[in-house]
C-alpha cells in the first residue's frame, strides 16, 4: 500500500485509483476511486460492489456543473497533469468555498514537493505525491510560510479584514 | 510608501528560506532543472546567457534611498557594479551566481525588496503612474489601490501556477503614463459624476507576439469590488487560459478566440457568483481597508516657504547647461514652490536604464537631502525625484550632473527605450544596446534633439518585447536571420492616452542600416511636420505610412510595391 499525506499526516492509502477498462476491487476493505466518466456509466455496479466510491474529475471539467451528480461522495480526487498546471487549485477552491464541499479531496498526478505549499492552502486534505518524492520532505512543506495575505481555502484571514478588526479593537 | 508590517517582514523572510532550501536540494540534485526552473522564476531569478539574472520587484516604482544604498550594496558584493530599470519600473542584476542568491534575497529583505513573482507564469509586480500623488492631472491616487491588490495577488495559491505570466497595471490620473493597457488589466480609478469612485477594468492586453491593447470589460466596478473582480478575471483566466501553447498562453489570446462578448460575459458570471458566496465577504473591501492603507501613501511635510528664495529663471538664464535641464528634465508639481526632477539614464554612451553602484548611492544622498527619501522608477527606464523645492533645483541638478545623471533629454530622440538585448538575454536574438547608441549618437547634440522635439524611440531585442517596441512612436525589434541580427521598424505605436500598436513599415534593415534608417525616418518627419509644433506621432497619423515608407527604403525601387 503506498504511502500519502493526509491532513499534515504521512498515512498508508485506504483508496486505490481504478483506471478505466480494469474490473478489480481495490485493495485496503474495497475503497476505490475512479473517472468521472465511469462513475457516470457504472454508478450502481460500483455502489454495490466497493465499500466506498471516490470520483476522479478532470482539470478541464467545470466543477460546478457536475457537482450534483458528486456531491455525496466521500472523497473527490482533481488531476495535475504536470505540476505546472493549476487548474485544479481553481476547482478546489470553488468545491470548498463555494459549493461547501467537506469530504476528503485530494490531489493527484504530477505532484512535486513544492507544489505540496499550494495544494495545501486551496483545500486539499489529501495529496499523492509523485513516486520519486520524499514523504518527509513534503509533509514539512506544507508549512513552510505560516503568514498569508489573503484567505485561500485554509485557516488563514485575509489582512484587510484583520487590520479592520484590530481597528475596530482601539476603538 | 508602503512600509512592511509584521505580515509582510515575515512572509518575505520566511519566502527567502523557502528558496534557499530549494537551492541547496537543486544543487544537491534533488530537483530536476525542469521543476527547480519554475521555482527560480518565482523568485525572479532568470537564466541568461551567461549567469542568472534577478529581477528585484519594485511595487509601482516606488523606492527608498535605504534601498538605494542597499542596491549600491548587492551590486558590488554580488554582481559587477551596476543594475538594470526595466520598462516594469523594476531592477535587475546581471550577473549574480546562483549559490549565492538565497544571501543576496536575504539582504534585499532587509530593506523590504524581493524577487517575488517577479518572473515566471504567476502574477506580476504591479505598475502604476509614476507621478502619482504628485501629479495636477492625477483624481484619485492609484497607489493604495495598486498596493491592496498587490496584497492580494503576492503568493495566491488559486493563483500561483497560471498559465503564462499575468500583468496589472494602475492609474488615477488624465494622463496614461504607466501603459496601462499594454498589461493582461489595466484598472482606471474613475470618479462618478456622485463622487463615487470604481475601477474602469480593460483585460486583454499584452505585448510580445501578437501585441494587443486591453479591451474595455467593465466601466464602473464599484471601489468595495477590487479584488473580487481580479478574483474573477483570474479565476477565468486559470481556467480557460491555453497550456498547450506557450505563445497562446496569454489572456489576450482566450479574448482573441472566445469574442469580446462570451469573454466578458464569462468573467461578469464569475464575478456575480464570487460576490454571492463567502468569497465575496472576505474579498470586500470596506472604507476603512482602503483609508487604512492610504495613510502609507500620505504627502510629505512640504514646506509652506519653499517658493520663497527661489531663482530658477535667473540661474537658468546665466548657466545654459542647468537652463537645458529645467526645460527637458523638470515639471510641474501640484504643490506650489515645488518641482519634479527626471533623473535620466540616458546619458551619452550608457545602456538605457542602467545605473552603477555610485549612482545609486549618490541618488539615496540627493532623495535624503531633496525629496523627503524617496525616489521612483519610470514606465521610460528613468527616474524621478517627485519633491524638490524649487529654492534646491540648482544644486540638485549639480549634484545629478556630477553622476551624469543630469542629461537634458526627457522625452527626446535620445530617450530611448530598450531591453538589454543579446548582449546579456538568453532569449534576445539580436543587439539593442548597441543599436540605440548608434542612433544616440545621430542625434546627440542638443540642437538636434530639440529640433526633433517629443518621440518614443523603443527597441526589443526579441518578440517577446520587453523594450515595448510594439508601442513605440518608432519601434524596432531585433530578428535573427540565419544567424545575422537584422531589425524590423515599426511606426505609429504609442503607449499612452492614444494606445496604439505599431505598424510593421516593411522589410527588415540589417545591423549597418538600421541607424541610417531611423534618422531617415526623422529627418523625413521634419520635412513632412506642418510646423514644429506638430509632433512626429501627429505628423505619422496625419499623413501615413507611405511618405516614411519611401524615406526608410530610399535606394530600392521596389519598396513603393512591397
């Protein structure tokens, strides 16, 4: 079972990617995650068969359009082709900020210790890093800038509204 | 200006760890060239021909002399003595070494300087009027809003992995001096006939292959709306922006393809539904978030008395050098008894915009004696000392004078624009620093310069057009053909109220007939002009191409016909 950081934590993966075309369970108690052009065509059938269904969604789908048919899912898994491509951090962002997505999402594809920063702070909770990378290396990048001008989908308040509210406290 | 808070000192410091770890892993092989290539690039770092080149970010131009002296500093511990002005009013270093660079971001953020998102496919430094708060013609100064939004963009993870490189640039006055609509956005403040003040949002502009000006999206974006507009415009830009294509990657090229229509109607969606959701409240600017960081752009303590004791015509009418430099170097300031200065970087035999390390320290002397410490960075790769007294001009322009730093042309034929070409860029194809000396040294004496009055001569050593020779009055762009530099012309371009792009005049001249070409050009403008009071913008507009046409290819019959 590979490894994957979860919330900030190194985990085994209870998830495997079913790629089109194969008909194997997954592994780890049958949780799997496939396309979203599958999970389209096979809903039922996979419902029944695997303890929990995952639906991978392209970085060139409008998220927001197919949210319905996926908003139950327990997890939403968003593709970086290579590490360069930043679609998906739009479409994390619109799933939890806009569409108040809370299940597991996460990040797969070309995924390098330094894009683990910017995953982070759009709302993935879990990232798959690439086979070459360090584990270590990335769990320590996540935090690796612990200020922030602006709110992504992350912990962080937006300075305009914190000096607001630090005026506010004067007065 | 704006001075860093506890927010920015450590998100700068904690961002030069960041990359010095980078560095080490680079170098200790950990990261591939590819990958460590786009985390150079957000650090400004860019590879040139022969070392890595910095670019230092400088938020609408603003600088002070602490950060003078500290670039007077790097130049000569990390590079050779000199830096670069780029037509982004930003700075760069031509030769540091690599492993020595995570030191040298360090000292710069010592002094609240940085590579930020200075290269690469994220949002870049921001631009805006370098006359602003000083300006008559200026309504509403540009730079708290330029500096709000630069919050918002510096290390957006939404928006940190764009698909080509994402410009903005600001003004708030009648006068366009910042180019606006030669960025991805240009933001206009604007002032409803109510007093209310918006942004006037053009997006789609760009230079490089296939120069576009930005188009107009939206002409009222109320003033609570800033960012979430620029969420929008980002947003769709991430989306849509092409990644299959390097040289369609721009947003110029979504807007070229989708229409005017479906494009603003794409971001007018987005911007609607970020203002509905949660987004939109955290994106809201109230009056207090911008008067609060008005207050770091508040005038300087003028003094009441400093028309008193001034004698500028007299002086000017005994010394001609100093009456030379009033004329061409010296405007008007909206505060009686006071003056704004151009320092040129266009002195006789220098490379346009470069300014060496004893420049830069006598230029943090005269802006601490002269102009309350500060000093800007222009859209024309020169400088300005925004508050001078009058009562001071004198000995300011002793002291630039001293520097060479005093030369008469502001605005002139040899004010030229140019990027630092072959000789230094690994993506130049051809020499641009020789090229405007060349055409300097037809036009060298002041006569000559005067006689010709008001042009924009900008050179780009590539179509990539970082000298913006595509909005030049005359552009010229270096192209290599089978390994020899050879340069196309082009007329009519203009940067400013009257954007416009160029028009290519016809076959290219090559490295020996390019100067001789350009004064052609000029001296056919003079022959054509109505009187010297109609410039050669004007000149160009009123009678074409064909008359300039016929000058430039003088010797070939078949020019008429190409």
């Amino acid at each position: 079972m590979t490894a994957i950081l979860r919330r900030g934590e190194i985990v085994a993966d209870d998830w495997a990617v079913i790629e089109d075309g194969r008909t194997e369970l997954g592994t780890g108690g049958g949780k799997v995650i496939v396309t979203l052009a599958r999970w389209r065509a096979e809903r039922e059938a996979l419902l029944a068969g695997h303890t929990a269904v995952g639906v991978l969604v392209p970085n060139t789908t409008d998220i927001e359009a197919v949210y319905a048919e996926i908003a139950d899912r327990p997890l939403i898994a968003l593709q970086f082709p290579t590490f360069a491509d930043g679609r998906a951090l739009s479409q994390a962002v619109v799933l939890r900020k806009r569409l108040s997505y809370r299940g597991e999402l996460r990040a797969v594809g070309d995924i390098i210790r330094d894009l683990v920063f910017w995953l982070g702070r759009c709302g993935f909770e879990s990232i798959a890093p690439r086979k070459d990378q360090n584990l270590e290396s990335c769990r320590k990048a996540l935090d690796e800038i612990n200020v922030a001008y602006q709110a992504a989908a992350d912990q962080h308040t937006p300075v305009w509204v914190r000096r607001r509210r630090a005026l506010a406290a004067v007065h | 200006m704006y001075r860093y808070d506890a927010i920015d000192h450590a998100l700068v410091s904690q961002r030069v760890e960041q990359f010095r770890d980078q560095t080490r892993r680079y170098l200790a092989g950990e990261i591939s060239d590819d990958e460590f290539r786009h985390l150079r690039l957000r650090n400004g770092l860019y590879q040139q021909r022969f070392a890595p080149m910095l670019r230092i970010s400088v938020p609408y131009g603003l600088l002070e002399s602490a950060q003078l002296r500290k670039m007077a500093h790097v130049t000569r511990k990390y590079d050779k003595g000199y830096a670069h002005f780029t037509t982004r009013q930003n700075i760069q270093l031509n030769w540091p070494k690599l492993e020595q660079v995570p030191d040298l971001l360090a000292e710069l953020a010592e002094v609240q300087l940085h590579g930020i998102q200075a290269c690469g496919n994220d949002t870049r430094n921001i631009t805006s009027d370098y006359l602003a708060g000083v300006a008559a013609d200026e309504h509403t100064d540009p730079r708290p809003y330029a500096e709000l939004l630069r919050q918002y963009i510096t290390l957006n993870p939404e928006f940190y992995w764009l698909p080509r490189k994402f410009k903005f640039g600001f003004t708030g006055a009648a006068v366009d001096r910042a180019a606006t609509r030669t960025n991805d956005v240009a933001v206009h403040l604007v002032r409803r006939a109510d007093g209310a003040i918006g942004y006037r949002f053009f997006v789609g502009g760009g230079l490089g292959r296939l120069p576009m000006l930005g188009q107009e999206m939206n002409p009222f974006v109320p003033e609570s709306d800033l960012l979430r507009y620029a969420c929008a415009v980002l947003r769709t830009f991430n989306r849509f922006g092409r990644r299959d294509n390097i040289h369609k990657a721009r947003i110029k090229i979504v807007l070229r393809e989708w229409g005017i229509e479906r494009f603003r109607a794409a971001i007018e969606e987005e911007y609607a539904k970020i203002n509905a959701s949660v987004e939109g409240d955290e994106l809201l600017l109230l009056p207090e978030d911008i008067e609060s960081i008005r207050g770091h752009f508040t005038a300087p303590a003028y003094d009441p008395q400093a028309e008193a004791g001034a004698d500028v015509a007299g002086i000017a009418a005994r010394d001609a050098r100093f009456g030379a430099w009033i004329k061409r170097n010296v405007r008007a300031h909206k505060i009686p008894g006071y003056r704004v200065v151009f320092v040129s970087l266009k002195a006789p035999d220098a490379v346009p915009g470069d300014c060496s390390a004893e420049q830069f320290e006598a230029l943090a002397d005269i802006s601490d004696a002269y102009s309350f410490g500060e000093l800007r960075s222009t859209y024309d790769q020169n400088l300005v000392l925004a508050d001078v007294a009058e009562r001071d001009l004198y000995e300011v322009w002793q002291r630039l004078d001293a520097v060479k730093l005093a030369t008469p042309n502001i605005g002139l034929v040899t004010d030229i624009v140019s990027c630092p070409g072959l000789d230094f860029c690994g993506l130049a194809n051809a020499g641009s620093i020789g090229v405007s000396q060349d055409i300097y040294r037809r036009f060298d004496t002041l006569d000559a310069q005067y006689e010709v009055g008001a042009i924009r001569i900008t050179i780009s050593g590539c179509m990539n057009g970082c000298g913006h020779h595509s909005v030049g009055h005359i552009g010229i762009l270096g192209v290599d053909k089978h390994g020899e530099e050879w340069y196309q012309v082009t007329l009519g371009g203009s940067a400013g109220n009257d954007a416009a792009i160029g028009e290519r005049i016809g076959r290219a001249l090559a490295r020996d007939e390019i100067a001789d070409g350009v004064e052609r050009l000029i001296r056919g403008y003079l022959a054509l002009r109505v009187d010297e009071d109609e410039t050669f913008i004007e000149c160009y507009r009123r009678v074409g191409m064909a008359p300039f046409k016929a000058r430039l290819y003088l010797n070939e019959t078949e020019a008429a016909a190409a």
